[in-house]
C-alpha cells in the first residue's frame, strides 16, 4: 500500500491542485483579461508565422518577376500580374503535376 494504514487520501480536486494561476485568481477581471490578452497574442503570433510564408508565396506568383527582385519587401509596386500563373500552367505543365 502506498498510504499508511489509518490515513485516508485527500480527494483528488484539479481546481485545488497546484496552478500557475489559482482558481481564486481567476475570479479577478485583471487576471482573466491579462491572460485572455496574452492568449490572443500567442494566436495572432502563431497565425503570422503560420500563414505568412503561404501568403509571401501567393504574392510572389503574381508579382512580376521583375518586381519581385527589385523590390522584395514592397506590396505590389506596380501591380499584380496574374498572366504569371497562367504561363506557369501552360509552359511549366503544372496541371500534369496534379
């Protein structure tokens, strides 16, 4: 037996277990909003590392290629050029590949 005889065992109760953040803690409009923030953050964060080299790709396919190596940083100076992908599927065969 793990326990001693005549000891009986606490009821196991997750909400007063030991927390980073204590249940009565969570009862202050401060503590949930400042977590609540810090959770949306870490979302958006996660979101821009995410999607952002899915969105770099999609803008390289229809920025000019010109564009692309003279300005790398910038939008769309000059405009989008959406003839890029329609080369891209007749000269490269890129249906093939699907």
């Amino acid at each position: 037996m793990i326990f001693p005889v005549g000891r009986r065992r606490a009821p196991s109760n997750a909400a007063t277990g030991p927390a980073l953040i204590g249940p009565d803690e969570w009862r202050r409009t401060r503590i949930r909003w400042g977590v609540g923030g810090a959770q949306a953050l870490l979302l958006v964060g996660v979101l821009v590392v995410g999607l952002g080299p899915l969105l770099w790709l999609a803008k390289s396919a229809i920025t000019p290629t010109v564009d692309t190596i003279s300005h790398p940083i910038s939008l769309f100076p000059h405009g989008a050029s959406w003839n890029n992908l329609r080369e891209a599927w007749s000269n490269v065969d890129v249906g093939r590949y699907f």
